[in-house]
C-alpha cells in the first residue's frame, strides 16, 4: 500500500491505493507537490516526481485556459438617448425664449374703426384702473398705476414683470370702496411675455375686464 503526507508535514496517511491518491489529487485533498512512498519505494518523493504518477500529475497541475476579462464598458446608447432629448429641450426652450423676449406689438387697430368701444372719461374714473407700461432709458419695463410709479415690480432678472406684485399693487383698487373690476391698459414698448404678465396679475387681482388703449 501507499502512503502519503503533505510536504514538510511529518503525519502520514497509510493504506492509500494509487487510485485513491489520483481521485485526491483531482478532488484537491492534496496537492502535486506533496510527497508519496510506494510499498518497493526507499524514500519519499513528491507525486510530481514519481514515475507511476508523473504524467497524472502534470495532466491535473495543466492551468486551465485563461479567461480573458472583457474591458469595462459603458452603454452609450442610453447616454446618447439623454443627450439628444436634452439637446431638444434647451433648443424649444431657447427658441421660446427669443419669441417671447422680443417686442411683439398688440393688434394693431385703429381707435376709429368700426366695432372699437369708446370709453367715456367718467366712465374711466369710476370703473376702470388706469394702468401704462413703457420701457425707461435702460431699456426696463416701468409700471404706472393712477399715474404712481410702482417700485419693485420687476422679477429677479430685472426685465420680467412680476405678476404677483402687480396683483398686490392692483388689490386695493379692486377690494377698496372704489370697488373697480376694470383696468384701462396703455402698453407700449414692452414684450408680449410682460403684457401676458401684467394681465395675470390683474386677473389674480380681481379684475374681471381688461382695455386695451389704443392710438388714434
């Protein structure tokens, strides 16, 4: 019988078959280098050496073929998804920017033509609040309202008319004894955008009517 022991280790293991030391060295019990000594064998020799076990050995010590890792790698097509929805965004948005940004006249009728409502100056004076945008020498809206400048009405920016400040300036005239629901608006000058602006904040105000004063 054989015997076997790990190498450097003075503890055997007897009464091993050759096939039990190949079925150990395939399950990893043992390694090639470890030493082994046949029943006519005068000293001990490691399994890689021994000539009954020489090619198992080097058959179970073969490395197996080298497994080539794949680089890293990002999926573009997601990123460029991304990119090109972003891309669509900032052109609308930059598109919206420069049409609402630039100075689009109101429809431009004439104070005689036919279907235009003359408005009578009492009437102006007990129903309506008179309110008149123009643009200063800077090139900022200014809002007028019975003929009071109103200060702080612009946005952060400093070219937006803030709609929240106009409802607060146009409040007292629509809640007051006065109690006017109308407002006679002179825009000149300014942006489409800001005159949208401008409305919103009366309508927030409480004004149900909005006039346009229009050129002779």
């Amino acid at each position: 019988m054989w015997r076997l022991r790990h190498q450097g280790s003075p503890r055997e293991i007897s009464d091993l078959s050759v096939q039990q030391i190949v079925d150990g060295l395939r399950d990893g019990l043992w390694e090639t280098t470890d030493e082994i000594r046949g029943p006519s064998d005068e000293r001990w020799q490691a399994i890689e050496s021994h000539p009954q076990l020489r090619e198992i050995a080097e058959d179970l010590a073969t490395p197996p073929p080298v497994r080539h890792e794949d680089p890293t790698s990002l999926d573009m097509n997601a990123l460029i998804d991304v990119c090109l929805v972003l891309l669509i965004f900032y052109m609308i948005t930059t598109a919206y920017a420069a049409m609402v940004q630039k100075s689009v006249p109101l429809p431009m009728t004439r104070a005689d033509a036919k279907g235009i409502k003359v408005i009578r100056v009492d009437e102006v004076k007990s129903k309506m609040i008179r309110v008149q945008t123009y643009l200063d020498a800077s090139g900022k809206p200014v809002v007028r309202v019975e003929n009071q400048t109103l200060k702080d009405v612009l946005d952060a920016d400093g070219m937006k008319i803030d709609a929240d400040k106009v409802r607060a300036a146009l409040q007292p005239y629509v809640k007051g004894e006065s109690h006017k629901t109308e407002v006679l608006l002179d825009a000149r000058e300014i942006t489409w955008e800001n005159v949208v602006l401008l409305q919103d904040g009366a309508r927030a105000a409480g004004v149900q009517t909005v006039h346009h004063l229009l050129k002779k």
